[in-house]
C-alpha cells in the first residue's frame, strides 16, 4: 500500500498530499486514496522483531520475538545444504505469552555443526515477518576453562607481536559454544572458539591479530607445530580473523563466556590506577555481571579492577597458579590472583614464569 501511494504522489497528487503520504510512512500509519481525497488509516503496521535465538539443546532453539507472534513455518537446515535438501523434522511451541518460540527437532545437531532457522511468523495485527538465523550446533560436552595470560597491546619485542589472550584448561572437552569477550570492543568483536576437543591441563593460546597470513594456522588438530607466527609457544595456537587493535589502553573487562546461555567461566578486569569509573557503560555491565556470577571477587567498579601503574600499553597480565586440572570449575579470583610483566617474559602456550 505504502509503495502504491508513493508511486501515485510522484505521478499525479499535488506536492502538499505528497507530503501527507510520505508523513503517514514516516509515522506508521496508513493511508489510502478515495473519491473524496485521502484518508488516514491509524494502526499497527511495524513487523515483529526477532530479539534473540539461544540454543538449548542438541534438539532445542528457542526464538524471543519483540511481541506475540503467530508462527506459519518453521524449518531448520544444515548451513551447507542444497537449496532444495529436506529439513530437519521440527515442531515448534509457544512460551512467554506467544512471544517466544521453542522449536524442538527429531534429530540431534551436531556439536560445532552449522545450521540455520528458517521462519515465517505474523502478529496480532497481521503484520508479517520472514527471517533465516545462523545458529551453531549444541556443545553438551564444553571443556572448563580459565584465563591464564593475556596481553592488552602491541608489542616490539621479537617473541610476541600483538594481542593475545591465553587459556588453561582445567577440565577436559570441547570448545565450541565458548567465546572470549571484550567489554572494550564489544560484543560485535567476540572470539568465538572453534569445536576443538581439549584434555585438562592444556595451553590455548588465542592471538587477537594476525601479523602473517601463511603462519597464522589454527591448530584444530592433535599436531601443535602447525603455527608458526610471532608468540607461538608449545600449546595450541588459535587465531582471531582480525587485523585491528583490540581491548582497552586505559582499561577493560575480559570474559570467558558461555554463548549459549550467557554464563561467565572466568573474568579479568584491568583499570588505569587512580580510575573510579569505567570508560564504557558496557564495561561496567560487564564488571558486574563477572561480580554477580561469582568470578571476580574484588567488586564491580574500575577502583576493584587489577590496578595499572604502568604509564602505557602494552601490558602483560599473568595469572599465579592454576587451579588443579581435572576439576568442574574454579571460584572467584581478584587483583591478587594476577600480576604484571614485561612483554618480553610472555609465555603463551606454557606454564607462567614465577611472580615476582
């Protein structure tokens, strides 16, 4: 109707009822023309929103749209099918007063697998939504992890060259569904771990940058000697698809987090000494969430942050001692679980030198 009205307002209305018709777009109503001019039609005619897709289960996504929705299909295929492959058979449910959809498919996802939801959902007032969501295979077997080392900036030194963010693994499986945030780059920047298998007591290395495209190799498999770019080390390097600075100079909030359901495995937070606020509003909902989930102990404000005396970045973090490997998960840590180094005793992919 709106595309109607627009073509008649360039070809035959005056330019005062084009401005009528181009207001009713502007303001979300309507209008049609009669005999007698134009006449407004006030109503609902914005589409719903989907807000957000989590994965459950091996079997399960649900979908949270902005308002009640009625569904008309929904399908779930693997990322890579043909165009004209079977879906997944799927069923789907309501919850949350009809404004979430839970689809629950007859055949388990594989872990790490790709997939996309296919859907075709209305409202209310008839208004019409068609939309397709990326979504990554169920990881019901998720390796436990800590942070351990991690660097904030560019570096001269010959040994490590760019930001980088090591983990260890303090109990054993698989990485997919993991991801590295941070608060400083935001959640358009997240490192999304690969499905890799892991056994407790390993070193990951993630290097945030990548300074050299033919050394730069993930090592999904069990050979570890594959990278060999600047900072590589004896455990297994993985490698962000970036060439941009990363995390906050002046300070920041890294998580280790779950993707599916939001929960936080292991936080650090860094600010400039002498900092009572934090520099971003979602650095500060990050320090909070990591203070209310148990894994930072010291408080949420920038004064309960690791303290940066240090006049410039780069900075080297290194966490004392790891918690035993084999166990569920670790307990909170704060400022005095970590100290600072020198760039140049970076020790990615390997036990921590000592504190001094």
């Amino acid at each position: 109707m709106r595309r109607i009205a627009s073509v008649v307002c360039e070809t035959v209305l005056p330019a005062a009822v084009c401005t009528v018709v181009v207001l009713c777009s502007v303001f979300h109503v309507s209008c049609r023309a009669t005999e007698q001019g134009i006449q407004i039609l006030a109503g609902d005619y914005e589409s719903p929103v989907l807000e957000e897709l989590r994965v459950l289960s091996a079997e399960q996504v649900s979908m949270r749209f902005s308002e009640p929705v009625q569904v008309s299909a929904v399908r779930v295929y693997p990322a890579d099918a043909e165009q004209e492959s079977a879906p997944l058979q799927s069923a789907w449910e309501y919850e949350d007063d009809r404004r979430t959809v839970v689809c629950t498919m007859q055949q388990r996802t594989q872990t790490g697998g790709g997939y996309v939801v296919y859907g075709e959902i209305k409202d209310s007032a008839g208004n019409t939504l068609s939309f397709n969501a990326p979504f990554v295979g169920f990881n019901d077997h998720k390796a436990a992890l800590v942070l351990s080392e991690l660097q904030d900036g560019k570096a001269s030194s010959a040994y490590v060259l760019y930001e980088f963010v090591e983990v260890f693994v303090v109990r054993s499986g698989n990485l997919s569904g993991i991801g590295i945030e941070s608060a400083y780059d935001g959640k358009d920047r997240i490192y999304r771990f690969p499905a890799v298998e892991v056994t407790a007591g390993d070193y990951i290395t993630v290097h945030m940058r990548k300074d050299d495209e033919s050394s730069c190799i993930d090592e999904l498999e069990d050979d570890l000697t594959l990278a060999a770019g600047k900072g590589t080390g004896p455990g297994r390097d993985l490698w962000n698809d970036s060439e941009s600075p990363c995390f906050g100079s002046s300070g920041d909030v890294i998580l280790l987090t779950d993707l599916n359901d939001g929960s936080i495995y292991d936080a650090f937070l860094y600010s400039k000494s002498g900092r009572t606020e934090w520099q971003k509003p979602e650095m500060a909902d990050c320090a909070q969430k990591a203070y209310e989930a148990g894994r930072w102990r010291d408080g949420c404000g920038a004064e309960s942050a690791f303290q940066v005396t240090k006049k410039s970045s780069p900075y080297l973090f290194a966490r004392k001692t790891m918690p035993p490997a084999g166990t569920a998960q670790t307990a909170a840590s704060g400022s005095d679980d970590w100290y600072m180094e020198t760039p140049s005793k970076a020790t990615p992919g390997a036990v921590n030198v000592a504190a001094p």
